[in-house]
C-alpha cells in the first residue's frame, strides 16, 4: 500500500473514531448511566435539597412553613388523675409527618417532675392534630405546669390529609353539673371508607381557655356511613362552657411527588 493509501486510511479512522467518541460516547453514557433516585444522595431531578422536594416523598424542612405548637395543657379529671393535650398547627397542606415520639411532663408548682407520658402521633396536613393523653396517675400531687415536645427528628413527607372527608355535625352538650357529656354525629362523605379514627373534644371557657378534654376511637366508617361519638368526664365542669370542639384524627395518606 502506498504512503497516500496508508494516509488515506488513517485520516478515515481518525474521523470514526472521532465520532464515535463525540456521538457515541454520550449516547453510551446515557443508556448505561444509572437513573437519578430519591435514595442516591445526589441533588438532582428538580429537588431542593438531597433526596428531598421535587418528586421525592420526603420533604425539605427549609421550604416548609414552620408548624407550632399552640399550647400544652393538663386538665383534672379526679384526684391523683389528669388529661394531657398538646395542640399542634401545621399550615402545610400537603406536608405530614408519617409518625413522631414525644413526651410529656407533668410538674408541680415547685417545677418537680411528678409524673411523664410517652407515645407516637402522626401530623395531619393543613391543620390542627391534638395529641391527647389521658388518666396520667400524678399520685395525688397537683399539677402545675406541663410542657411537651418531640422525642424523635420530625421527617416531613408529601400526604394527603384524609380526616377532610369526616363530616361533624349535631354537637351536643349534657349534664354540666354533674357527670358531662357530649354526642356528635359523624359522616364518612367521601367514596372511600375510612379506617382507624379517633376524635378529640375541647371543651373552652367563653374566652376561648380550653379547660377539659377527652378522646374517643372508630375502628372505621365505610363510604357515606354515620355514627355517634361521645366523650364522658366523670366530674362536673364548674367552668362556663363557652365552645365545644371536636377534632377528627386520621392518619395522612403519602402521596407521590410531581
């Protein structure tokens, strides 16, 4: 082969390889490349931070609006025996928190630690969830002050809130003076039945104190079903009713991301 062929060839495979190296090596990449995960610790595919926002069901606290805890209270139900309830805001619509440990102390008036309780909740999207303690044993020793707070990080993730769909109606009020009651109807209004429920009631001073509370459970209601709840104290409320607020409770659904 002459020197012009041999140059020839050389010039032919430069070019192919040229090519392949520019058009071929991308395209390779991109089919042999691993697909962007919410797991693999990379910020990528529209998330605002690791592995979260964008279309990852856990969500980025920093693009969140701050929920709060409104108030914590006990309230005295017989002696040596109290309820506990924190009341908690999430403005969130479609942030919840699929479960959370907290704690809560009870202390007297000397700020002595006379009794604690520790449990689990879920965080409803958009709204109030209640977490109702109740018969705390403080051993015959008053309550003074009770404080709450989370035990275990608060994970936010993308959930629907499903106690929308539970219709309140017909509150009822009974027997003030002597053992209270109060009956609500409850109505499954959506197409889907509901399981696991619990209610939480708040009873306030026209002022807007809250100074008695309680908590009942469904085991569910099917689509369109309704049912009566009541809640029962067994000591009178020498305090002035003034409102009367039942709170449905339902475990958000996760929901996937955009």
């Amino acid at each position: 082969m002459s020197w012009a062929s041999r140059r020839r060839t050389i010039y032919a495979i430069g070019v192919i390889l040229f090519f392949l190296i520019v058009v071929g090596g991308p395209l390779l990449y991109s089919h042999l490349k691993t697909p962007p995960t919410c797991t693999d610790g990379i910020r990528n595919q529209g998330e605002t931070s690791v592995d979260k926002g964008g279309p990852c069901p856990l969500l980025d606290t920093s693009s969140l609006s701050p929920s709060a805890i409104l108030w914590t209270r006990s309230f005295y139900v017989r002696s040596g025996s109290y309820d506990a309830v924190a009341y908690i805001q999430n403005p969130n619509q479609e942030a919840g928190v699929r479960a959370v440990s907290y704690r809560f102390g009870l202390y007297d008036e000397r700020n002595v630690l006379i009794a604690e309780r520790t449990g689990t909740t879920f965080l409803m999207p958009g709204g109030i969830t209640p977490v109702f303690e109740g018969a705390i044993d403080t051993g015959n020793r008053v309550v003074s002050h009770t404080y709450f707070d989370f035990t275990t990080p608060v994970i936010w993730e993308r959930m629907a809130d499903t106690s929308g769909a539970v219709a309140i109606s017909n509150t009822q009020i009974s027997d003030i003076t002597t053992t209270p009651r109060v009956t609500a109807n409850v109505q499954n209004t959506s197409v889907a039945g509901i399981r696991s429920m619990t209610f939480v009631v708040i009873i306030s001073d026209p002022a807007g104190n809250a100074f008695a509370a309680s908590q009942t459970a469904l085991t569910g209601l099917a689509a369109g079903e309704s049912r009566q709840v009541i809640f029962t104290w067994p000591s009178p409320f020498n305090i002035t009713v003034g409102k009367v607020q039942i709170v449905p409770l339902t475990a958000p659904r996760p929901v996937q991301g955009e």
